[in-house]
C-alpha cells in the first residue's frame, strides 16, 4: 500500500497527544496484518476518498 493512499484517505487522521498521523478504523489483529503486513496486499479495502474539503462541499 502506497503511504499516498494513506495521505488522502478520509480515516488516516492527526492525533495531536501522540504527535503522529493514524488509522481511525477500528481494526482487529487479522485485518491489521492482512492489509498492512500481508505482500500480497496492495490496497486498503477500506480506502475512502476524502480531504478537508469534503464536509465543506456538502453544506
């Protein structure tokens, strides 16, 4: 997985505590590994376009 889906994605969010940019699903252990350890894994199937845009042009 390309960390540019990651960047665009409408779940990858900023946690200001920690300092760091994470995944805000709620993941078990199997689906981590399979999308992120997983070789054969080239996309996030959970990948949603969005950016801080999004909820501007729905109001």
């Amino acid at each position: 997985m390309e960390s540019s889906e990651c960047d665009t994605c409408w779940y990858y969010d900023y946690d200001e505590e920690y300092d760091e940019y994470y995944c805000m699903m709620d993941l078990d252990e199997d689906e981590v590994y399979r999308i992120f350890c997983s070789a054969n894994s080239t996309h996030c199937p959970f990948y949603r376009q969005g950016d801080d845009y999004t909820l501007a042009r729905r109001q």
